[in-house]
C-alpha cells in the first residue's frame, strides 16, 4: 500500500492550506517562499487536485475513479465529487468527532473498531448512504484511546447532515451532504477543467 510520507505542515504550506481542516492544531510559522510568484491556470487547476486528494489521504488512481463515478452521476460532477469524497467512511469517522485527523479515521478503521449497521467494516473508502448508523465497536469504547480523542476533538462541530451521540460513540447520518455543507477550501470546478481536457 503506497503512503505519503511528506510532513504535514510542510504539505499545506506549499499548497496554501490551513491545517485545521486536516484536524491540526499546529501553525506553520515559515513563509512559502513562492508565494509572489504567477501560477498558470494548469498550475491552478493542479493544485486544486493536489489539495483535495491531501486533505481526504486519496491516491491519484483512486481519486480518477471518483471523478469518473461523479462524471457519470447527475448533476454538477465538481460538487458530486466532493461529495462523493465527504461520504468516505473515513471522513465520516473523522466528521463525527471520533478521530483528531483522517489519518487517525483511516487507521481506526483498517483495525476493525468501525460497526456500520451492526456489521464491521474495516474499509477506509466504503461510502456510506442516508439512514446508516455508525459506532465505535463496543470493545473499543472503554480505551484511552478514545477517551483522549474526546478531550481533543470535543469542542469541534458536527456537520448538520449527521446525528452524534458523542458518549456513546455512534452517529447517524440524517441526509447525504449537499456541497453547501462541506467546509472544504477546494475549487472543484478548477479539478473538472482538469480533467476534462
């Protein structure tokens, strides 16, 4: 399995983003020294791409095929697309307050504490629909673990599309997300353009 090992602060200064939407609290107090300079529009609609695919930990091929599923769907493929991204299990987990970052998300997840209607899944990428419920595995809730990530993550919102009982670790998801709804800093038009060329 690829993984990208780039430091995380280091990624968002070069692709202007703030690490709050990657669940950190930490500030990057260096300049990017590129700052001044003229950005093409490939080099725009580029780093788009390259922003999305960071904040969600999806790879490029993954991430193609999420383009072409939205392409295929009806509607604007820029906004079925991020939504298509924000449904991820582990953006949900993430959503709910049951992890500090994605990549916390992901690896809970890949350990088979996640129940989606009574069952474990331990796929990252499974898209969830309306009216599923998802918890924490009855085992897992008693660990430190979770307990710090309460602490952490306890003063953070919970979007309007999903229901969470924080205590005990479960959450329903009321609507699929509409595009309004995702605070993601992403131009998903520039990624359309992109890959419609």
């Amino acid at each position: 399995m690829a993984v990208n090992r780039t430091p995380v602060l280091k990624r968002c200064r070069a692709l202007g983003l703030e690490p709050s939407y990657l669940g950190y609290d930490k500030k990057s107090n260096r300049q990017n020294t590129r700052a001044g300079k003229k950005v093409s529009e490939y080099g725009m609609q580029l780093r788009e791409k390259q922003k999305a695919k960071f904040i969600y930990g999806v790879l490029e091929k993954p991430f193609r095929n999420y383009y072409e599923k939205a392409d295929r769907m009806r509607g604007m493929t820029g906004e079925n697309l991020m939504v298509l991204l924000e449904r991820r299990l582990d953006s949900v987990i993430f959503r709910m307050n049951f992890a500090r970052t994605r990549r916390e998300a992901r690896q809970i997840v890949g350990h088979k504490h996640v129940l989606v209607n009574g069952k474990v899944v331990s796929i990252p990428s499974y898209l969830i629909k309306a009216g599923d419920v998802i918890e924490i595995k009855e085992s897992a809730k008693s660990m430190q673990r979770y307990k710090d990530i309460i602490e952490v993550t306890g003063g953070r919102l919970v979007p309007e599309w999903m229901d969470v009982d924080i205590e005990n670790f479960k959450g329903t998801i009321k609507n699929l997300p509409t595009r309004e709804m995702i605070d993601v800093p992403v131009n998903e038009m520039l990624i359309v353009e992109l890959y419609s060329k």
